[in-house]
C-alpha cells in the first residue's frame, strides 16, 4: 500500500487503525462481511478469579509494551488488553448466533 501498487478499501476491525486513521472500518463502509478478528487467552471455567486476573494484567502488560505494541501495530493489528469481563462480552458478541453474509 505504501509503495501504491494496493489500495485499502476498508479495514476490518471494530474501529479505524492508528495505521491509517483515514481508512474506514468495513462496519463504515457498509460490508455485510464485517468480522473482526480475536486473539486471546482462555482458561478453565473453574480457574480461580484471581488467576484469570493475573493473566489478564500480564497479557495486557505484554501487549502494550512500546516495544509488543509497535510490532503489532506494523503488523496491521491493535493491541488491546481488556478485562476478563470485557473480553468474555466481546466473545460473548462475537460468537452470538445471528444474520450471516
């Protein structure tokens, strides 16, 4: 893209990238096919809280390191580092059954 032998349509995450700001989300730009991609770590359901938690923060720790993030930002992706509970409702959001393409 950056040499102008592609062109961005559309980016498909939830929101615009920090990559390219000007570049709209399929969701803006009206694609049916809108999905984003997830990455995350999962555990047991009978892993104690505090666990989860501590997991959590260092994942977050991880993915928001200047060093992780510019990487994964060079890479077209957008570190994150939520709660258990946000992520339990974004997969929750995600995965709920509903109109395909």
């Amino acid at each position: 893209m950056k040499s102008g032998r592609l062109r961005a349509l559309a980016v498909a995450g939830a929101k615009r990238t920090e990559l390219m700001p000007e570049l709209p989300t399929m969701k803006e730009a009206a694609s049916k096919a809108w999905r984003s991609l997830v990455v995350g770590l999962l555990a047991p359901a009978a892993t104690p809280r505090e666990i989860v938690r501590a997991l959590a923060d260092a994942v977050a720790k991880a993915a928001n390191s200047p060093e992780r993030a510019k990487r994964l930002l060079e890479q077209g992706a957008e570190p994150v580092g939520n709660t258990p509970e946000e992520f339990d409702r974004q997969l929750r959001e995600e995965v709920a059954p509903g109109p395909r393409c």
